[in-house]
C-alpha cells in the first residue's frame, strides 16, 4: 500500500503535519495539497489542538511542485485526488495558504531544502525553526514560472526589499543563518533537531490559553499592514471578548494561587 502523501498526528495538544515524498523531496502532489487542506481544517476544527506543527519526512521540507509531472501534465494522483481538486478550484491555494491562514498558530520546522513552494508555504506559517543545513528559495523565474503562492507580495513584507528581490528576481537562496539574519526564521538549530526545537515551542503555546492565543493570531492577521489608528481599534474587538471567557479567570486565579493553570479552552 502506497503510504500517503502528507500525514497528520495529534500529540497531545500539537498536530503535526509532514509532507511524505522523501523520495520526491517531498515535492507538492495533487493528493499532497488535498491532504494539506483537509489538515488545515481539521486542525482548525479540533479544540483539543491548540498548536499545529509543519515539517517533512526525510531530512527535507518542501523543495515546491513536482516538475516531472507538470512537465508530462500526468499528475500522480487518482481520480478521488483530482475530483477534489475539480470540485474546488481554490482548494491547493488553501493547501499553500496563499489567502487562507489557520486559526491555530503555524510552526515551520525545516530541514534541507525548503524551495519554491517550500519557500512560499513557509511565508504562511507563524513561528520558524530551520536546521543549519536548510535552504531557503523563491526559484521559479529560473525556470520561466511566476511565484503564484505569494510570495512576491508576502516576502517584501517579511524580510527586507532588497534580499527579497534578490531571491524572486535572480532565484538567490538563503543558508539557515542568513534566513535568520534577515528575520525569515526565528530559530537555527543543529541538524536533525528542528521538529523537536518546534515541539518544544508548540508545547509553550499549547500551555497558554487557547482563546486568547487565536485572538492574538487573528489580530496579527487582520491587522497586517492596516493603519495603526484602524488596527488598534480592531484589536480592541478581538481582544476584550478574551476577557469573558473562563481562561480570564483561570489565569489570574492561577497565579495568585501559585500554580500553573489549567486552561480548557471556555
């Protein structure tokens, strides 16, 4: 039986997402981006997830689409993949979350090669870690295609303008260390260890109260590039219904008690 394209385990609080074509270095499928979106939903669905992990099996990310099968227009996938991908139109933008974020927080753990769509994917997730042997890249005019996923409006905005029209105009990859010097990443670590440097951070966002968590991500977003008189405003309606739930309580009760509370999530 073959083993599916992208997996999906709940680990306590976490769900954690992996592509799975080692062998293809986990380039993007038709039965990958259905999975990813369904992932996504699931994920979002779950009250007892609170943080979502992204990473690949194999020692790598994501090194984008799976050129071969473009190329010969024979994607590997059955007709129950490609159905789905009829059946919505938007569906792989939602897999790659060009304009649709998950309500959970996103943590990116990369190893090896994180390229193209690896690279545009990334820009939709939250909180990064890269192993020191990664490799960031937005390579597509090297190969006389347009970035779709985003990234020529989302990575000017994440890292500065110069490097970021050096990587989509002349294809320039980052090492791990320059992706964290120029703020694409938020962690390197040694090889090998990047999944457990993002369980370690989804365990610390799991431990704080959900509601408040997706408050604050929902304000990140909706607030991205809107004019600060606007964005605070905006907060303010995300932010004070935080306040009547029964984490409000907890917290504060927690901590004059002197223990770690314990959030449901009410």
């Amino acid at each position: 039986m073959t083993a599916p394209h992208f997996l999906y385990e709940k680990r306590g609080h976490l769900a954690i997402c992996s592509f799975n074509r080692a062998e293809k270095k986990n380039a993007l499928s038709i039965e990958m981006l259905v999975r990813m979106a369904d992932a996504w939903d699931e994920a979002d669905a779950d009250s007892d997830v609170r943080a979502i992990i992204l990473t690949g099996t194999g020692g790598v990310f994501c090194a984008g689409s799976d050129l071969g099968s473009m190329k010969s227009g024979k994607w590997d996938a059955d007709d129950s993949w490609l159905n789905r991908m009829k059946e919505n139109p938007d569906l792989h933008w939602k897999a790659l979350l060009r304009h649709y974020l998950t309500k959970k927080p996103l943590i990116a753990a990369v190893e090896g090669y994180a390229l193209a769509g690896g690279t545009e994917i990334l820009q939709g997730t939250d909180i990064r870690v890269a192993g020191e042997g990664a490799v960031f890249g937005v390579t597509e005019v090297q190969l006389g295609l347009f970035p779709l996923g985003g990234s020529s409006v989302r990575l000017r905005r994440q890292i500065p303008y110069t490097i970021a029209a050096e990587m989509l105009l002349a294809g320039r990859r980052l090492s791990a260390q320059e992706a964290l010097h120029y703020g694409l990443i938020g962690h390197v670590v040694p090889d090998g260890q990047a999944l457990d440097k993002a369980l370690e951070i989804g365990e610390r966002v799991a431990a704080n109260g959900p509601i408040a968590v997706q408050a604050v991500k929902q304000s990140l977003i909706e607030n991205d590039g809107v004019p600060a008189a606007n964005a605070l405003a905006r907060s303010l309606q995300i932010g004070q219904p935080v306040f009547k739930s029964k984490d409000a309580i907890e917290g504060p009760t927690a901590f004059m008690e002197k223990r770690k509370p314990v959030f449901k999530g009410e």
